[in-house]
C-alpha cells in the first residue's frame, strides 16, 4: 500500500487534489467515506487494500490469461483506472492511466522501495 501512497500523494496524508481526491490515497467520490476518513492514514490504506483486492478479483475472473506479472500489473493500474478498462491484451494494461499511461509500473517500481515483509 506504501507504493500506491507514494504515488497518488508523495505520502502526504493531508493533500487533495482538484479532481475530488482525498487524503494519502486520493479517495475520490468514494461511497460512505467521509472526509475525515479520507485523512486518516489507518482507514484510507485499509480502504484502499479492499478496493485493490476486489478489482484483483474482478481481473483474476475477467483475465485468467494473465500471467502473474500481468495480472499485478493490472491491479496496480487499477487503482487508477478502475477494474473495468482492460482488454485482454498485456501490452495496454496501462494505457490511459494517469501519469502517462505509466501508473500501474510507476507502484510495481515504487515497490522496490519496500523490503520483502516474508
């Protein structure tokens, strides 16, 4: 989760952003989530987590295809892109996310910045 922080914010639980985006996260127009809850590292990474592991599952039943890196790949993009705008093609997992269709190899390499927690 550190990684996708890293990337929507810098890790800056107190930004928002012009398109509606709250928080360390970016929780934008998010049901059910306050404010408040947006700013509060503890809520939003673990919101964040269930939104990232629900569009991993959509992914897994959509693209079984997908290789495991694939499949990561798409699951970072997703936090930006949301589940629903992938074809079945490896080569456009990122395109038309934000930046520069890079996001979801933007948080894979960000990643590198943690060590392994197994």
């Amino acid at each position: 989760m550190g990684a996708v922080a890293l990337q929507e914010t810098d890790a800056d639980p107190t930004k928002d952003s012009a398109d509606g985006g709250w928080g360390l996260f970016q929780l934008t127009r998010q049901p059910g989530v306050t404010y408040a809850q947006a700013h509060d590292p503890e809520f939003a990474a673990n919101y964040a987590a269930a939104l990232l592991a629900k569009n991993s599952r959509k992914i897994s039943r959509q693209f079984p295809q997908f290789s495991p890196g694939d499949h990561l790949l798409a699951t970072a993009a997703s936090y930006n892109l949301g589940p629903n705008k992938f074809s079945g093609n490896p080569a456009t997992i990122d395109a038309g996310s934000v930046p520069a269709g890079r996001y979801g190899h933007n948080v894979l390499a960000l990643m590198n910045c943690f060590p392994d927690p197994w």
